[in-house]
C-alpha cells in the first residue's frame, strides 16, 4: 500500500475547514487504511486526513505504539461531546516541522463518531488519547497547535522556519519528537 505525502505547514489545505464525510463506502476505506500505513511508518500517534491533503473529517489514532494494531481507532466524523478538566500536554505535530510547545487542553473527553464499519461509537478518553483526539479534531477544523500557543512563541517559530526554508534545511529537519 503507498504511504501518503504528508503535507507542512503552511501548506493552505491545512488551514481549511473539512468536510463531514456523507458516505462510507470501499473507496474511502482505501483511503483510511493508507491513513493509517502513513501513520505508524511516520511515526506518528495520529493523523487526519487533511494532513494527506484530504479535506474530510476522518482521524486515525493508536497511543500503543508497544502493540501496533490493537488499539488502533479510525473515526469519522468525530465530534466531542463533552469535555472536562485541563491538561498540559508537550504537543508536536507530523505537519510542523521541528517545533514543540505546551498546549492546554480539556483533560477527559468523551466522543462520538462513525466507524469504517457504518457504526456509531462512543468514546471516553483521557491523558495522552483525550490530547491526541484534540489535536486531530482541531486539524479537521483547519487548527494546528501552533494556533493554540501564545503569538510571540509563533511568531518566533514562523521565522524560524522561515529560515530553514530559506536555507533550504527545511526538508532535512523532520517533524518533532512527540507527534500527533
Ligand atoms: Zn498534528
């Protein structure tokens, strides 16, 4: 199966809003298991479809990366129905390139979404899973971490990458360590 261009900021298709998607069918299965190839070759502990330049609402999570497979969630259109506490979590992302910041974020969620299987599922989750459900939620509504931090911090990272781009070692960096 061929892995999927992941695409960096500021490629604009991340910033867009995307689409719920109104049919389950073979074809986009296809496209959800090619999400998820892309994911763990990356690695990474989550992935929407927009960062494969998809505008539709579907995620792909797994947090064990100690047992790849068997904790493995493919949602679509998720939503978050209800959310408590605050979290401080170090957040990186597959899609900015050599950058981490702390981000705060509600603690204990719970979710609902479809399955590829045409099911509706419900989904309590906290620690790293309620981050990375966030975190892949807010790229579904064209939101990256980087819009979650205070403007001086990214502001000094949009030069930064400004640099590496100038330079032409932007494509030799990869992503940050903790990436969701
Ligand atoms: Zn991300």
């Amino acid at each position: 199966m061929a892995l999927l261009k992941i695409r960096k900021f500021p490629d604009p298709v991340l910033k867009q809003a995307a689409a719920p998607v109104s049919n389950i069918d073979g074809k986009l299965a296809g496209l959800i298991e090619s999400m998820v190839q892309t994911m763990y070759a990356a690695p990474g502990v989550g992935l929407a479809a927009p960062q494969v330049g998809e505008s539709q609402r579907i995620i792909v999570l797994d947090t064990d990366h100690e047992n790849p497979g068997r904790n493995l969630l493919k949602l679509i259109n998720p939503k978050i129905v209800e959310a408590e506490g605050e979290i401080v979590w170090e957040e990186g992302c597959l899609s900015v390139i050599d950058y981490t910041a702390e981000v705060k974020r509600a603690a204990k969620v719970l979710l609902r979404a479809w399955t590829p299987e045409q099911k509706e599922i419900e989904l309590e989750a906290d620690e790293l899973l309620a981050v990375a459900l966030q975190h892949e939620i807010d790229h579904l509504d064209g939101k990256l971490f980087i819009d979650r931090i205070s403007r001086i911090k990214r502001e000094l990272y949009k030069r930064k990458l400004a640099k590496l781009i100038k330079e032409g070692k932007a494509e030799e960096k990869r992503p940050s360590a903790v990436r969701i």
